[in-house]
C-alpha cells in the first residue's frame, strides 16, 4: 500500500465498474463481492490512511523458531 492517491482510487473503481459492467452472467456471489469492493473504497485520504495504520497496526510478528 503507498500513498493515498485519487488518481489510482478513480482508477480502481473504474476497473471493478468494467468488470461488473462486461459480465452481466458473473455468479451473483462474486457480483455481490465485486460491489462490496467497490463501495468500500477510500474516497478521501483520511479514510485511507485509518485503514492502512488499521491493517499494519493488527498484524503480529510470528516468531519462527529454526530448534525442532
């Protein structure tokens, strides 16, 4: 994930409306997926950036350990 950037956010959302748009026989699950997607992206980069620090900030470190 880099920076916010509305170019790339525009950019996405009208890859997902052409993918929805030219498959009107998409299983209805990954139409309703598809969508979701597209509802939920960050329209501004206050949004954006909450998610990013939501997503980093939950991840854990597994720590591997190489003795069996």
């Amino acid at each position: 994930m880099g920076p916010y950037s509305e170019e790339k956010q525009f950019q996405r959302a009208t890859s997902i409306k052409r993918l929805l748009d030219d498959n009107p026989d998409m299983d209805p699950l990954y139409r309703a997926i598809w969508k979701k997607h597209l509802m939920n992206l960050a329209l501004n980069e206050t949004t954006y950036n909450y998610r990013v620090k939501n997503i980093y900030s939950n991840l854990r470190r597994e720590i591997i350990s190489w003795e069996q």
